[in-house]
C-alpha cells in the first residue's frame, strides 16, 4: 500500500465543544472506503499516468483532464496544472508529483480548517437551518445529526419546514421519534415560516440545545423557492433568544458532481451559508467537487456522509480526508 502523506496531524476544535470525540480507527476506515471511489478517479489515474509518461505538456493536460473529470473544477484545475508547468523541472517523478498534488489540495482545504467544526455552544440554543434541493438527502442529514445531539445528552427540536411535500414530513417525524426528538409538524399550516416560527417558539419553551429546521427544496420554482428561504431567514433571526448560534447548512449530494455547485451558487445568493454537507460520498467518484466548494465558493465542509447506517456521518477534517484520498 503505497502512502504519501506520512504522519496525521490534528485540528483545533476553536473553543467551541466538539461534537464527537476524536476520530476512531474503525470511523476513520469508513472514510477510507468513502474517499476511495475519487482516489482512484483522481490519485489513481494520475499515478498510473506517471508511471507511463514522461512530465511534459501532454502530460500536464492530460493531468489537469483528470481533476477535471474528477469535479474538482475548470479554474481549480487550471491554477494546478498551470503551478506544475511551472515547477515540472523538480517533479521528476510519481513520488514529488503525488507530494506536491497532495499539499496543493491541503493548501486549498486548510484555510478552511476553523470554519469546519460545526458550532455548538453548551448553554445557548443552536439553530441549524438546513436548505438544499429534494433528494440531496436533507431530511436523512436532519434525522442522523439530531440522533447524534441526543445521543450526546442534548435536547433536541426538529421543525418540518417542507410543508409542499407530505411524504417528507413523514419521514421527518419517523427520525424523531427514533431519535427520541421533539418533532414540530406542519398540521393545517401551509406557510413553511409559520412551522419554522412554531418550532423556535417551543424550544425557547422547553431551553432546548438544539433546533434542526428542514426546508423545501423545489428548485424548478426558484423564484417562489428563495423568497420562501428569504422569509424563513427573517423569522428565524427575529425568533431566536439572545445569543443563539445560527448555522445555514447546505446539503448537496456528491454524486451530483458539478451540478452540486451549480446549486451552492443559488442558495448562497439567498442564505447566508456558513457551509456544506456532503452526502453519500461512498457512492461517488467526484468528491473532488470538495475542493471546488472551498477554492471557488469559499464555503467550508462541515459534514460528510459516507454510508447508510445512522452513526455513519463525519465531521469532515481537511487532513484526513487528504489523507484518506491519498491512500492507495
């Protein structure tokens, strides 16, 4: 097994509390096996092209196809093939090309490194609105993170605010009852913001720890769909007790490649995103569109995804996810 990245380091959680405890042996192998499917896009190719070729121009572009496959993005692909052409003199061979590729993509993620925690402050309520388009995984995201809080002793208040779709009301009040969560439904009310509104008001009722709000995601009516979002973000700022923490999530589905940022763009021109989770990044060989998130969105990865079971969602950390990639 080849490894190019030698030991691991850690990360400050910030000051805030960290939501889980350090990564285990057995969380870290899931990792692995989510990230393999774009290691071998990307990693695996690259290193099969070296061992074949010569570092000249064709090889270059060739390198730069392969990101690009890989969604790591048109002008995130550019700015790396554009640095090897300028240092190929020193990157003779696989070993410094993988070197550099990988301190490329960790110089991309690391700025990023704060901003990845996912804000929790002991002693105050914590919002989590949650937006992103139908079928991106939302309401599985909301289920598995409120099992997480409670798990972890917090109360927890999850609020329907996708009222155009019965089917995801029910499934949301399924994960809260499994979850052990207080769940806050539409009944007669059509409007999204009165649901939200409802939902604030019975955690501030009960001091809860955790508030999870869901959202539609109609996307074909975009319009309707960010003045709907624009509303809720009002109710919400108005609703909330004095020094709350409020985090803007958007769930994107990995699978979905350069789609998933054409998504990022809409919600950002509507919500105040403070960062992504990244779902059912098992199943996908573009998690290279990680990257792009960061370098060209300037939006940190909060979470990821990576498997079916309820325990199987990741703070995402910039350092393993390289080094997990990296792994061959």
């Amino acid at each position: 097994m080849f490894n190019w990245f030698g030991k691991k380091t850690t990360e400050s959680a910030g000051g805030t509390e960290t939501l889980t405890p350090p990564v285990e042996e057995s969380g870290l192998a899931s990792l692995r096996h989510a990230v393999s499917l774009t290691g071998k896009s990307i990693v695996g190719k690259i290193f099969g092209l070296l061992k074949e070729s010569e570092i000249d121009q064709d090889t270059i572009d060739e390198i730069e196809e392969i990101l690009i496959r890989a969604d790591v993005g048109l002008d995130t692909a550019s700015r790396i093939s554009e640095k090897i052409r300028q240092r190929k003199d020193e990157l003779g061979n696989s070993d410094q090309m993988m070197a550099f590729l990988r301190q490329e993509f960790l110089d991309i993620l690391t700025p990023f490194q704060q901003a990845n925690q996912l804000r929790f402050e002991p002693g105050k309520m914590n919002v989590y609105l949650v937006v992103g388009v139908n079928g991106a995984g939302k309401t599985t995201f909301i289920g598995k993170l409120a099992n997480r809080f409670i798990q972890q002793g917090k109360t927890v208040v999850i609020g329907a605010g996708d009222t155009f779709r019965a089917a995801a009301e029910e499934q949301l009040e399924v994960w809260a009852q499994r979850a052990g969560a207080t769940f806050v439904g539409a009944g007669n009310a059509k409007d999204p913001a009165a649901v939200i509104y409802d939902a604030l008001k019975q955690a501030r009722e009960a001091q809860a720890d955790v508030v999870l709000l869901d959202t539609a995601g109609r996307l074909q009516n975009k319009f309707n769909l960010m003045e709907e979002l624009r509303k809720i973000r009002k109710v919400i700022d108005q609703g909330m007790p004095e020094g709350a923490i409020l985090e803007s999530l958007l769930v994107l589905d990995a699978t979905t490649g350069q789609n998933a940022l054409k998504q990022a763009s809409v919600f950002k021109e509507t919500v105040d995103l403070s960062g992504v989770v990244l779902t059912k990044l098992d199943g996908s060989a573009k998690g290279g569109v990680i990257l792009t998130i960061a370098q060209e969105y300037q939006l940190p990865v909060k979470m990821v995804g990576v498997g079916e079971g309820i325990a199987d969602l990741k703070d995402f950390q910039a350092t393993e996810f390289i080094d997990a990639l990296f792994e061959k």
